[in-house]
C-alpha cells in the first residue's frame, strides 16, 4: 500500500494544535489540520503488511490500507468515498475515537504507527468542504413501506437511522432532549467537537427520509404503530460516590457539568440557581478516564483555581508491559489534550468523603487515601489519608448500564447480569420487532463501537422486515 518505503522514508507526525494558554480562551476546536503534501507524506507511510491488523483494531472494519495508498495518490474524492462505505460519521471518530487502529498499526511495534486518525478526519473535512458530493443525500431508490422507530439520536442512534432509511424502510428517529446527537452533543465539549458537524450530518439524515422528533418521551403504546424498533438509549446511569458528604453543594455528576457548558456554547440561558461553574474555585475531578478529562479541560476553560483528577487504579507504565503486546490496545499512561493545559493528576487515590464548609452546605475539601492493588483488590494504605481543597467536586466514574424504568421496564425487555439489554447476533431483544443497539445493551463503550453497533443492527432490522414480509 502507498509507498512502500513511505515508512521508512517519513517520520510520523501528527497534526499540531494551538497551545494550551491560547485554546483554553475559547471553546472552539484547536488542531490545525495539515497541508495535502503533509497528509500524502503520511499516508505514504502504510506499509505493505501483508496483514493490516488495523482493520482488527477497528470495530467499522475501515479499509484503511486502501484510503491511505488513495490519498497518497491524490485521490481524494475516492478516498472520501472508501471512508464513508464503512463508517457513517468519520468526522466524528476522526475527531474523539482513541484511535483503536493505530494502536493495532503493524508500525506501532516500533511506537510509530500511520497517523490514521489524522487521515481519517482530513477525509472527513474534505466531504464537508463546499462543493463536495459526499455529503449528497443517498436516497434508497426503492420504499419497503416498513416503519422503523429509532428512540435515542446518540451514535449507535443516528448510524441504525441513517442504515435503516438507505435500505428504504421509514424511519422515525425519537430523542427526549431538545436537541439531536445523545452525548455527542450534550456530554462531549465543543473544543473536542463542533456541534456543527453534527448538524450537517442530521441535514443530509433528513433529507435521505428519517423524520426527527426531539423533545419527545417515548412510551410502549407509541411503538405498536412501527414494524420494528431500535433502541438506543445509552448507558445514561452514572456512578455514584456513596461516601459522606456526598449530598453537600458543589458536588455533581460530570454529566451535569459537561452538558451545561455545552447548552451555554450553543446559546442556551442556563438557571443561575443551578447553574454549575469552575470559576475561581478548587475543582476536584473524581475518575480518570475520558470524561473526567473533559472535565478537566472545561474547568480550565472556565478559569478553574486549581485542577485535581484522582484516580483509583495506580498510574499505568509509560510503554506496554509483557503480558500487554501488540496488537491489543496498549494499556500505558496517556496525557490528553485537557491534561496538557494544566491539571494535577494523582493515582492510587480514594475518596472517603466530602468535607462541608462553615455553613455545613457545601464542600470544602475531600478527604481521601493512598491505596495500593494486593491480589487485585483495592486496599487502603493505614495512616495515608490527607484532604484536598474542594469547592467543586465533579463525579466522572463511568456509567453502570441503561435506565431500567421507563421502556424497558415497559417493553418487558430481558437484562443481563450487568443491566444491559440482552440481544442476539442481529441485536433482536426476546420482544419480537424489539432492538437494541449501543450502549444500552453493549455497556459503555467508545463511540467507534456504537456506530458499528448501529450499522450491524440496523442490517438485523432489514433482515426480520424482509422475513416478517416473506411470512
């Protein structure tokens, strides 16, 4: 693929971006995409593998060879269309996917792997730019007359719609909130990614056939109406932090912060009474994976006094362990691009609780604790406790599964051991005509799988409608 001594020839580079004193003054994204010469230039470093293992790496199956020699070669508009034939929204994992398949590169043995999330984000631009056919409606050229309910407008949402009204079926896609897009749009911060993007790209849904319905709580009885369901509500159920102090002021979900800020850059008037803030405070910030970094990234933006994220689990190694080889994801400490604009970050910590103020309404501090992995528990470390200054105290400790009111209590759908919905190769619940896709029955996941999740059920839809209408 591409050159074949591209990777020796070229040295990886990945896109540069605003500094971190100069971005955290707005909200906009900050990385500067490269020149066509410089996306050629690293795109001719894929190598002939004989394997790409990056389609292993990536849930979508990307052709990611075949992009690559394509946009080595100046074949742009190909390129676009390679992209697009197996991933329905490149402009958003090229903007927030972790990149699964450059951990899997054949070049990343050597910690060098081909920038594909560069490229695949430059592709993703270039069907966007002005003039593109890309983002042309594809109409299906023949009507099932099948009705199909999409409820959630998250990845796994948008991509079963989108899958769905190609095939010709009538889809009615249903989000509860005023706005489409799930966590796209609420929980993921402008500076990661626009929401414009996301816009286009319900544009184009549109006009391919699905009908939008926001602000719209779905009951059982709505459903009786449509052929087949999908649902794709999410793992929306946060973690919670049941330690003392736990009910005082200034203490909340990331979920409540994040999607504030979001509503704020789009315009929305946010109740000053509830309205949660950094500024000028002592920002704590519990759990150390991507949402937490958001966090950190959006108190800094707000003019945070100081940053802390704590983490449970001790600091990974800097490079892969033994038991860790390549092509598994390398499980190695990772600076984000919020952690770089300033954040202190402290490993192996419990919180045990949140400290009021003189008032006794809000928290002051947090106390915690050094803890240490014996047998692959979490053990307290004696006499380590110490307390950190804390006005406002941000929970980002993952998601345990789906609401369980509310439709699936409804529709009667089976849960398994973790709450999840349970589904079958094809996404089918034990209701018949009943769906689920992303999170809701996966657990939370990374977006790149939601989207593969949708496409995958979404085929499962077509082939119980061509089924039910052979019956």
């Amino acid at each position: 693929m591409a050159d074949p001594r591209g990777f020796l020839k070229v040295k990886r580079s990945k896109s540069s971006e605003r500094a971190p004193l100069e971005r955290i003054a707005d909200y906009t994204e900050f990385v500067h995409e490269p020149s066509a010469d410089e996306l050629a230039a690293q795109a001719s470093r894929c190598m002939d593998c004989g394997v790409p293992f990056c389609h292993q790496g990536c849930p979508l199956g990307n052709v990611i060879p075949e992009f690559n020699d394509l946009v080595w070669r100046g074949r742009m508009d190909e390129a676009v269309r390679a992209i697009h034939a197996t991933n329905n929204f490149p402009e958003v994992t090229g903007r927030v996917c972790p990149a699964l398949c450059e951990a899997s590169c054949v070049l990343n043995i050597n910690l060098a792997p081909v920038t594909i999330k560069d490229i695949e984000r430059a592709l993703a631009n270039e069907a966007f730019a002005p003039g593109s056919a890309a983002l042309a409606p594809r109409v299906a050229s023949e009507r099932t007359g099948k009705k199909v309910a999409v409820v959630g407008s998250g990845p796994a949402g948008l991509a079963a719609a989108q899958q769905l009204a190609r095939a010709g079926h009538d889809v009615t896609l249903f989000e509860r909130a005023d706005r489409l897009g799930g966590l796209l749009r609420y929980g993921i911060p402008d500076f990661k990614l626009g929401k414009s993007i996301l816009d286009l790209r319900c544009a184009q849904m549109q006009a391919e056939g699905v009908i939008f319905q926001t602000s719209t709580n779905v009951g059982a009885a709505d459903l009786t109406q449509f052929d087949a369901t999908v649902l794709a509500l999410g793992a929306r159920v946060a973690r919670d932090l049941p330690v003392p102090g736990r009910d005082l002021g200034g203490v909340h979900f990331a979920m409540e912060f994040l999607e504030q800020q979001n509503r704020r850059v789009a315009g929305d008037t946010i109740d000053e009474a509830h309205a949660i803030v950094a500024t000028d405070k002592h920002v704590v910030v519990v759990g150390g994976g991507d949402t937490g970094s958001d966090c950190v990234g959006t108190s800094n933006r707000q003019r945070a006094k100081s940053v802390v994220q704590l983490e449970l689990l001790p600091k990974p190694p800097l490079l892969r362990m033994p038991d860790n080889p390549w092509p598994a994801w390398p499980l190695i400490f990772r600076t984000s691009s919020s952690h770089e604009e300033g954040c202190e970050r402290e490993f192996a910590v419990m919180t045990k609780g949140f400290v009021a103020d003189a008032s006794g309404a809000r928290v002051a501090k947090l106390a915690a604790a050094r803890v240490e992995l014996i047998g692959g528990k979490v053990c307290e470390i004696p006499t380590s406790s110490f307390e950190i200054p804390c006005d406002l105290a941000l929970l980002a400790m993952g998601f345990t599964g789906p609401e369980k009111s509310g439709l699936i209590a409804d529709l009667g759908l089976l849960l398994d051991a973790r709450g999840n919905v349970v589904t079958d190769s094809q996404g089918a619940t034990n209701i018949p005509g009943i769906f689920a896709a992303g999170d809701v029955s996966r657990g939370q996941s990374l977006v790149v799988w939601a989207i593969a999740d949708g496409r995958r059920v979404a085929s499962g839809v077509s082939a119980f409608l061509r089924a039910s209408k052979a019956a």
